[in-house]
C-alpha cells in the first residue's frame, strides 16, 4: 500500500530537552492513525513535526513519496486546533470559503461546494453566524470544515475534541469517522483519549514519555474501523483493546516513574 | 441617557444657583448668561470656528502620522525577538519623557510653525501607541499563525490576519492615544502659538477675560466627548462579531 507518510528516526529537542527520540512510522493513503499517549509525550509536537509548524528535528519525513520540504513549498496539510481554530471575525460561510480560496484551481461550483459542507457538517442555518455564536461543539465541526475545504489529501488534528463535553466528543468522532469515509481522506489524529483513539483510528501509534519513543503499535480489527456506530464501543473487540492499551499504558507509566526515580537518585549521589 | 440629562440639568442648576447668589465671585466662575455672551463673541466676531478648526486639524494630522508610524514599527518588531530587545530601551526613554520638556528643543529645532506643534503631538503619542500595538500583536493566540500557515497564506495575507486579530484593541487603543493627543495639544498650543483653542485659553487668561477661559474648556471636553463617542459609536459597526457575540 502507497504511504501517505513515512516518518523515519525523527528527533527532536527542546534545548538540552530530548522530547521524540528517533521516531518511525507510515500512515497508508486514507487511513486514520491516532497518535495516542500521555500528556506531555510529546504527541503534539510529532504532529506540529509532520504538517512542517516545527521545521526544527532530525529524521526524515516524507509525505506522498516526496521530501517534506519539498512537499510543503508548494502545498500544505490541514490542520484542526483544540480552540482557537476558527478565525472570529469571519462568518461560518466565510471561514469555509476561506479553504476552498486556498487550493490551487478551484473547481466550478463553488458556492455548491460551500453549501455541501455547510451541510455534511450540520452547520446548515448558521451561515452568517459567527464562530463565537455557535457551541464549542459547532465551532469544531466549522474548523473540520475549513479543513475539508482546503481539500488536502492528509488532515492532521491536534486533541480536536480535548476541550468539549463527553457528549458532544461521541457526535464529532462519528462524524471524522463518517468524512473518512466519504472524502477518502488520510487523517492523523492526536488524542489521550483511548476509547476515542480506537473508535475513530485504522492504527493507533501509542508513544511514551521523555524522550518519546514508539511503544507499541495496535491495528483495530477491521469490523471496529468500518462501523459508525456508538454501540461499537461495547463490542468485545472494542473492549478488549481497550484493555490492552489500558494495560500497556499503565505498564509504560510505572517504568517511566521507575527511570525518573533512577536519574533522581543518580543526580542526588 | 435620562439619566445624563437630568445631570446635565442638575450642574446648570447649580451653577446658576451660585453664580446668581453670589456665592462664588464671577472671576471664578462665570454666570451661564456671561458664559452664554462669551460664546456668541468669539464665534461671531472672533472667528473661533477657526481656531478648533486649526486644533482638530492638528490633532488629526499629529495622530495620522503616529498611527502609520507605530503600527508597521510594531508589525516588525513583533516579528524579530533581538530588534525589540535591541530598541525596546530606547522606547521606554522616549515614551517616560514629559511631552512638555521637549518643547525648548522643539522650538529651536523647528521653531514655533505648524511643524513644531504636530511634531510635539507625534512624539507624544506614537511611542505609546507602538507599545500598545506591540503587546496586543504578541498575544495573538498561536493558533492562528497555525492556521495561517496551514492555509498558506501569503505573507500580506499573514499580516492582514494580525491586524483583523488585534483589530477590536486597536480600535480601542486609538480612541485612547487619539485622547493623549488632546491633552498634547494645549500644551503645545499653550506655549507656541498664534492661533488654536490653547491659544485662544491662554490670550484670555493674559486679560482675566474667565468666562472666554471656560468656553475653551468647554469646547476641548465636548471635541473629545465627540471623538469619543464617534470611536466607540463605530465600534459594534466595523466589529459586527463582537456585538454578535453571545
């Protein structure tokens, strides 16, 4: 399978601060990879790698078989925030516009296009309302949008949902895993969240903490990946991966605080 | 608004209360009827209009200047961490130094014309301005340098973004700097002037003529109640989202 993203040995520090450690993995054209770790494992700081936001690392990074640098003189990967991912002083319609005004040729019937995603993404009647106007849930469905209107290939989202209701985070995850499906897009998608990571994800990357490293990778099980469906979530595949990252996690954890107790110690004799 | 009127009402009251009792001697305070009188002489024969002419011309031009002065300075500074720390100290002298101190070497500099008043208000006001600039460009939330760059905007587009982003503070900060720029103004128009409302205040005070005094303070309070209400009576128009904010 043709890999929309191919990471190899990507390191990255902060100062004397060695935050990924040799980093490497593939996300295949239009699958969903969650990158699924603790806070402060540096999930967000790989992705801000990966759409070019942080052009400081070591490794290579190429997307659609060509070098990332390359890639992004000439194009670029949408990108969805945790808040502030809509600009205020733009209408819902005008926030979408301002996507489909980003790519190189646009396609004819644009205020048809405009409509469409107004629609696909349940903002129908909100037009002219403006971002502050509409729930945290609706202003992350006109970022998606935005997103979707740049029609790139890859979708990266840094904890898109991390600020909204349990709720209102159940509705958005259908609705990534439903425009997967629909737009055929390659999305990267960057959550602690483990029940979320494997609702929406084809592959989940789990990663540890300082400096991160890949710990594991898990495939969901192919009847998980095509179902829309919330009552996945109590299927026993579900469940039982759920465990498993569960367990892993915990287990990652303790041998993180075991390292950090260590290098205290050293440092104190 | 009834409110105000009624205190509107309430000050003449009382100002005609103790003017006409005497309580207060008319060199102090003028009567109504005298401050009435002084209005109707220097607008019909003293050719007031020109004077507040010649100061909101001074004031617009001063301000003009030191707004498209401060905000690219701001806009380039913001972008570059060494420049500002580099001239932020010179900044801070020149924004703590009194306006009035400057006016010796002003004169000499520029001697007393049009130049030296408006040079006076720029100084006075564009520092401050550039400041207030700087800062609401530095907390503009990162994610939508974010945004931009994934939308890759081009870089004007980058800095139209800024400014639609700091724009509801800008506003602000111009009504505010637009205020200083007053206070400025009779300063200058106080110690090297032929003409200008300060003017005007101070060739009354030579003559003790108080109620002609009052009506110079009157005018600049209700200019800048005007220019007050003009900046904040646009505000919900040009900013439509935030009077739209639920």
């Amino acid at each position: 399978m043709n890999s929309a993203i191919q990471i190899s040995k990507l390191s990255k520090f902060f100062g004397d601060l060695h935050v990924l450690n040799e980093i490497s993995f593939a996300v295949n054209l239009g699958e969903i990879v969650s990158i699924l770790g603790p806070s402060g494992s540096g999930k967000t700081t790989l992705l801000r790698c990966i759409t070019g936001l942080d052009q400081e690392y070591s490794g290579d990074i190429t997307i659609n078989q060509i070098d990332q640098t390359r890639f992004l003189t000439d194009n670029r990967i949408a990108f969805v925030t945790q808040k502030y991912g809509n600009f205020p002083w733009l209408t819902v319609e005008e926030n979408i516009k301002l996507g489909l005004d980003k790519r190189k040729a646009i396609s004819s019937g644009y205020n048809v296009e405009v409509v469409r995603l107004i629609q696909d993404l349940g903002l129908s009647g909100f037009e002219k309302s403006y971002p502050d106007q509409l729930s945290g849930g609706m202003q992350q469905r006109l970022a998606i949008g935005r997103a979707l209107a740049q029609d790139t290939e890859i979708l990266a989202m840094d904890e898109p949902f991390g600020a909204l209701d349990y709720q209102t985070r159940q509705g958005l995850q259908e609705l990534i895993k439903s425009i997967s499906h629909r737009y055929g897009k390659t999305i990267l998608f960057v959550t602690h969240d483990i029940e979320e990571a494997i609702f929406i994800s084809d592959r989940i990357v789990l990663i540890t903490k300082s400096p991160s490293v890949i710990a594991k990778e898990y495939s969901v099980p192919p009847q998980l990946r095509l179902s829309e469906e919330l009552e996945t979530r109590f299927a026993d595949g579900f469940v039982g991966l759920r465990r498993q990252i569960e367990k892993d996690m915990r287990r990652l954890a303790h041998e993180d605080d075991k390292t950090e107790k260590n290098i205290s110690l050293e440092n104190e004799i | 608004m009834l409110w105000s009127v009624m205190l509107a009402t309430a000050i003449l009251t009382f100002w005609y209360g103790v003017t006409k009792l005497g309580i207060v001697d008319d060199l102090f305070l003028p009567s109504p009827g005298q401050f009435w009188l002084a209005v109707k002489k220097l607008f019909l024969y003293r050719d007031f209009h020109q004077d507040i002419l010649i100061s909101v011309f001074r004031v617009l031009i001063a301000w003009t200047i030191s707004f498209s002065i401060a905000i690219p300075t701001a806009l380039v500074l913001s972008k570059s961490e060494k420049l500002y720390r580099i001239l932020s100290p010179y900044i801070d002298f020149l924004r703590y130094l009194p306006v009035p101190v400057l006016i010796p070497l002003i004169i000499l500099f520029m001697g007393i014309g049009e130049s030296a008043k408006i040079s006076l208000l720029f100084i006075g006001t564009v520092f401050q301005l550039l400041l207030l600039v700087y800062d609401d460009l530095k907390d503009i939330p990162s994610e939508y340098f974010d945004i931009s760059y994934t939308l890759n905007f081009s870089k004007w587009e980058k800095v139209k973004m800024e400014l639609k982003a700091i724009g509801p503070n800008l506003w602000n900060n111009c009504r505010i700097t637009m205020g200083w720029c007053w206070t400025y103004l009779v300063i200058a128009e106080l110690v090297a002037s032929q003409e200008g409302i300060g003017y005007m205040v101070k060739e009354a005070q030579r003559f003790s003529n108080t109620p002609e005094i009052y009506v110079g303070i009157v005018t600049m309070g209700l200019i800048g109640l005007f220019s007050d209400l003009t900046w904040k009576g646009f505000y919900p128009v040009v900013f439509r989202y935030k009077r739209a904010k639920s």
